[in-house]
C-alpha cells in the first residue's frame, strides 16, 4: 500500500481510524483504502450514514454561530477530527475575527492535517490528545496560549463521546472538563443512538458490530445517557433533540431520514 504524501510516517495504514472513516463519510480525501472499506461495511447496514455525518456537521455550525452570537470567543473542539469546508474555525471567525480556535484529536492524521490547514491563522492551533485524559488537555501549552479558562470557552464534544466505552469514564471526563470552565461557557455535544434510526435496532447494530471489529467499539446510548453528559449545566432551548430540531435553519420535515440519528444539545455552565 503506497503512502500518501500528506501520511505522517508514525501512523499504521493497514488499520482503519474513526476520523479517516468519518472524512469519507463527508466526502474528504485525507483516508486510505483500508478506511474506505471499513466505511463500505458500515453502509451496508445504515446506508444513509453520510447524511447523518452531514447532519451532525450542520447542527455544530449552527451551534458556533450561537456561542459567537452570545459574545464567546474561545473555541475548544476535542474529537476534532480531519478539517474540512466550514469547520470551527472559519465558521466562528465569520462571526468573531479574532476567535481563537483549539482543536484536539488523537489521530496523528488529523492533527497533522490540522496543522497543515491553519498554518499561518493566528489564533488557532492543534493538539495530539485524548478526551479520557482531560487534563493533558488542559495542560497543553497550544491551548494555555491561545485557551483564557477564566473566560468563557465553548467545548465541543461533537461525535466523540459514542466512541468512550463506560469503562474509560466518559462522564468523568466530561465533569473534570466542565470544572475547569468559566460560568458561562458552553458545552456542544452530538451523541449516536439507536433512536431516530430509520431501521430496526437489530440492522444498526450490524453497523456497531463494524466498528467493535475494527477496535473503536461505538457506543450507542439512550437520549436519558446522553442527557446525563449536560449535568452542572443548565439546557439552551430546545434542550436535546435530534440534530435537525436543534435551531434549524430549514424546515426540519425536508430532512434526510438518516438526519434525525442522533441527539444534539448546548448546555452553559453557571
């Protein structure tokens, strides 16, 4: 298998990566073969995954332009994943010139790509880590120079915390981060589940068996799961919903079937 250019030499080709799988799934170029595949057998029990990817990508860009909208200027993306049109960065500086954007992932691909893409954007900076280990996060010296924790920050926990099993604590994660905000700050957060799924259970889970193979289980949980993640925040209107009703731009009836797989929510400290 030949390497790409853009493959930092660190990384195994052979063995497929969430954030490779997830930028097929929206149409990017940075992934290999061995993504594509892993991609193809998980459209053969959910085949309208792209729309769903697509919708989740939608609702985090509503969902900057409010926290731009309510005087936020600090962006930290963990899960971040490879960048593509329309992510944190330009949708936020739309809004805010100066915003100042942290994105974290622990795909060697993404961050290098990361870094490739904001070369040059003051204000902006990628960091190799791992949501279950929050405070190498917050340690970090990338997001200590660009990251005011005394001011309020906007997390993003977009399409990540379905890939923590219980057993890695993701609540715990998510507390240990939400205690190191200002008041005020934001928690944007996306979550599969098997409610919405315009199938029965049993055929998405064809789909969860894919992932378990390639050894990034995914982890389907109940809206009453995903609702625990925003305690110690009080629940923007609408609250949780499924990702077309959070403040859609259009008529959320227009929607793709696929659109609705999933919650999304915004949460602000107090």
């Amino acid at each position: 298998m030949e390497r790409p250019a853009w493959a930092p030499r660190s990384i195994d080709i052979s063995v497929p990566s969430v954030s490779r799988i997830y930028d097929y799934y929206l149409g990017g170029s940075h992934n290999f073969e061995v993504d594509r595949e892993a991609a193809r057998k998980v459209m053969e029990f959910l085949p309208g995954l792209p729309k769903t990817m697509q919708a989740n990508r939608a609702f985090m860009r509503r969902a900057v332009r409010f926290a731009a909208g309510e005087g936020i200027t600090q962006f930290l993306d963990i899960g971040s994943g490879i960048p593509t049109f329309g992510n944190v960065h330009e949708v936020a500086r739309a809004a805010v010139p100066d915003a100042r954007v942290v994105y974290v992932d622990h795909d060697p691909v993404a961050v290098a790509h990361s870094q490739a893409v904001l070369e040059g954007i003051e204000g902006t900076d990628a960091v190799a880590a791992d949501l279950r280990k929050p405070q190498e996060i917050l340690a970090s010296p990338e997001l200590e120079r660009l990251i005011d924790l005394n001011r309020p920050v906007a997390l993003l926990l977009v399409a990540i915390l379905h890939f923590v099993e219980d057993a890695d604590d993701p609540y715990g994660a998510v507390a240990e981060l939400r205690e190191a905000l200002a008041p005020g700050s934001l928690l944007i957060l996306t979550h599969a589940s098997y409610e919405g799924i315009p199938l029965p259970a049993e055929r998405a889970e064809g789909a969860v068996d894919v992932y378990k193979d390639i050894r990034n289980p995914l982890i389907m949980r109940s809206r009453e799961e995903i609702a625990r993640f925003f305690e110690g925040y009080d629940m923007v209107e609408p609250g949780l919903v499924q990702m077309p009703h959070w403040r859609p731009d259009s008529a959320p009836e227009d929607e793709d079937p696929y659109a609705f797989s999933g919650f999304a929510g915004v949460g602000r400290t107090a």
